[in-house]
C-alpha cells in the first residue's frame, strides 16, 4: 500500500477514535498509479502482450470458426451469465456499503469516456454486418457482440488495477477487492463466452490488431504510471483502448462466407 493510503486510513483510525466529526466530501483517484519500475514492468508485458496477438493476427490468414456449443451448454452458459451478473449487484452494493462505512465523506469521482456512444454505434454496426443471417441471428450478434466489446477491456484493465484500488478498506483491502473483482472476472468471461453460441462470429485477423492496439495503448498508458483518467493523457489514453475493443468486437462480424450464411439460413 502506498504513503498516501496508509496516511488516509491513519487518519481515519484517528478521527474514529477521538470520536471526531466524520471528514468533509472528497473524491480520490479510483486507483493509485504505478512508480517507475512497476510502471517501466508493466509496460514491458503489456507490449509483449500486445505483440503477441499481432503475430496471431499475421498468422491467421483465415477467418477462424469456432466450434458451437449444443443446446445443453448453451442453456448452462447464460445461467452462469445471468449469476455472475446477479453476485456482481450484491458484491458491488456490500463492496459499497463497506466503503461508506470507512469513509463516510467519500464520493465517487466520474470520468466520461463515451462508452454509451460507443456501444449504440456498435450494435448497429454488427447489426447491418450480420443481415444476411436473418433478424434473429443479426439481433443476437448486435446484442451479444456489444455487450462482449467492452470486456474485451474490462479483464485485462482490471487485472491491472485490481491491488491498487483506491480508497483501501480497512483492516483487510484485498479480501474486498477480492470480494467485487472475482464475480466480475465471471461476468467477463461468461459474456465474452456468449459469442460462441453465434454462428454469425469468426475470430479474424482484424480483430486480433484492434486488441493489439489496445494493449499498445495500454502500454502507453502504463508508461506514465496507468493514472487514473483525471488529466488529459491517462483520459485520452482511455478514451482510445475503449474506442480499440469495440472495435475489435465488430471485426469479430467483418467477415464474408455468402455460401455458408446461405447454407446457414436455408
């Protein structure tokens, strides 16, 4: 844990103990930044990272097909969704009640990315690119491959920011954040998993570079300490790793087979 948090929650024990007033309305960064070696560290993997599925985007010279779960895995599938989703409500509702308790004056700080654009320009656009496959198959790829785009970001950011979630609870931080980041690492996974239950979904090269590019930027962002978005840069640099992974959900659709979709549909 960083000086700055210790001194916080210090500060805290104090007020409580010396039955002080509970301290006025602040809002602090969500998460602390990296110092200069974990920052130069975490740059270096996210690159390697990066690099990685640049050569698996070079590599794939075809769109790849991935193989489609029966109806009894598939039914079993969305459960798990639809559970994760619901221990993600209660865990962030627990996770802010414990919040609330150890910092009375603490106040959610906002930062505007554009993801409700980004997502409603998403779904018309997978929705037009897969209507060849019928309404059904075209809504559930517009629905499915934009709720996927933005876990596409969520896993690896929160990978990151995870042990430097900010402010920490006392006594015991990571068991808290253990508490709220495990039921949606499930949620994560679980919907990025839904894409395999279209038959509209190929993994294509183009996909393979937007995530690369997003890890780029993510190492980018790393280089300069992965600062919470409340400058212009770390703002910047989130703005365009979201813009990356939706983009990379709609290269899962940007495909042609005119054969096989018209196999598919008769």
């Amino acid at each position: 844990m960083s000086e700055g948090l210790a001194a916080d929650e210090a500060l805290l024990r104090l007020a409580q103990v010396q039955g002080a007033a509970p301290p006025p309305l602040y809002a602090p960064a969500h998460w602390v930044s990296y110092g200069d070696g974990e920052a130069i560290l975490l740059a270096i993997v996210l690159l390697l990272v990066a690099s990685g599925f640049a050569f698996i985007g070079k590599r794939l010279r075809a769109p790849l097909k991935v193989t489609r779960p029966g109806r009894t895995a598939a039914a079993f599938m969305i459960v798990i969704w639809l559970l994760a989703i619901y221990a993600v409500g209660v865990a962030t509702f627990v996770y802010g009640l414990q919040v609330k308790q150890a910092y009375p004056g603490f106040v959610a700080p906002r930062v505007r990315v554009g993801t409700f654009v980004d997502a409603a320009a998403t779904f018309f656009v997978i929705l037009y690119l897969t209507r060849h496959w019928g309404w059904k198959v075209a809504l559930a790829s517009a629905v499915i491959g934009t709720a996927a785009a933005p876990m596409i970001f969520e896993c690896p950011f929160d990978l990151i920011v995870m042990t430097r979630t900010n402010p920490p609870i006392p006594t015991y931080p990571m068991l808290y954040r253990q508490l709220f980041f495990l039921p949606l690492f499930l949620v994560e996974f679980s919907t990025v998993s839904l894409l395999t239950l279209l038959p509209s979904m190929r993994v294509t090269a183009y996909a393979c570079y937007a995530v690369a590019g997003m890890f780029m930027v993510f190492a980018v962002w790393a280089a300069f300490g992965f600062a919470f978005p409340a400058k212009p840069l770390p703002l910047a640099l989130n703005v365009i790793s979201k813009i990356l992974c939706f983009v990379a959900a709609i290269m899962l659709f940007a495909w042609r087979a005119d054969a096989e979709v018209s196999e598919t549909r008769a």
